[in-house]
C-alpha cells in the first residue's frame, strides 16, 4: 500500500518548485547577485540531481535519469561557477516533472518493509522513507532561494 503522506509530500513540493519557476526567462534563470555564484536554474537543477540520489537510487535500484554531466553541473560538488555551458530552464523543467512521476511510482510501488529498510546511513538509523523526505526537504529549502532570486530581480 502507497504511503500516503509521501505521495502528498512529493507532489506538494516538487509541484511548489514547478510554480516557482513558471514565468522564469532564460535570462532570469542565470542572474547571479554579486557574491553570489548559485541562481534559479542551479537550484532546480540541483533539487533533481539531489533528490535523484536520496530518493530514487535507493528506491528502484536503477541508475540516476538524467541528462550526462548533469552531477557535475548540479550536485552537491559542483562549482557553478566553472560551469561554461548550462540546460535550459525548459529542460530542467522537464526533466523536474520526468522525475516526478517517477518518485510517485517507486513510492506507490514500495513496500512498507521496503520504506523501512536501513539506506544511506543505517547506523544512525536512517531508513529509505527517511531518505525520500531528506531529499524532498532540500529541494523545499532551495525553493527558498529561488524565490529570493526571482524577488531581487522583481
């Protein structure tokens, strides 16, 4: 049986960073404020790229979908700053909603036994539903940025 409240939190937030970015140029997906390096398009990018790797890996078991040199462009160890060529703000976009129907079947095809089992870090009792929602939750504090960056260009 699908775990309700997750179905609820994936499509509530992944839904909330969509909105967010409906309206978005290509030129305000780039804006970087002075001091600055991480914009609109990195933080969407980023929330795929994250919630990829806590979520779905873990949860199907398969390789991370999306587009090659994406990791570097978007992860946790990347230096949006050296990046030379960027997505468009469309094809993240696309691949945010790719994504979402995907977490939606991995979380309604799991198991209750399965959304317990130890993931990531079992010594500290992290578990695969643990997992889904620490993604799930960054991509939440990075729509946070993006709406501070599309306020300063407002």
């Amino acid at each position: 049986m699908a775990d309700d409240a997750l179905m609820l939190l994936a499509k509530d937030v992944r839904g909330k960073t969509l909105r967010i970015l409906d309206g978005i140029t290509e030129e305000q997906a780039v804006f970087s404020p002075p001091g600055l390096q991480n914009t609109i398009l990195w933080h969407a990018g980023h929330a795929l790229v994250v919630v990829e790797h806590l979520a779905l890996l873990p949860a199907t078991g398969q390789p991370a979908q999306y587009p090659q040199g994406w990791f570097d462009k978007f992860s946790w160890k990347s230096e949006p700053a050296k990046v030379k060529e960027w997505p468009k703000l469309g094809e993240v976009k696309a691949e945010l909603s790719r994504q979402l129907e995907r977490l939606l079947h991995a979380i309604e095809s799991a198991t209750e036994g399965q959304l317990k089992a130890p993931c990531g870090d079992p010594a500290r009792g992290r578990h695969l539903r643990w997992s889904i929602i620490h993604g799930l939750h960054d991509e939440a504090n990075h729509q946070g940025e993006m709406w501070l960056l599309k306020k300063l260009q407002r």
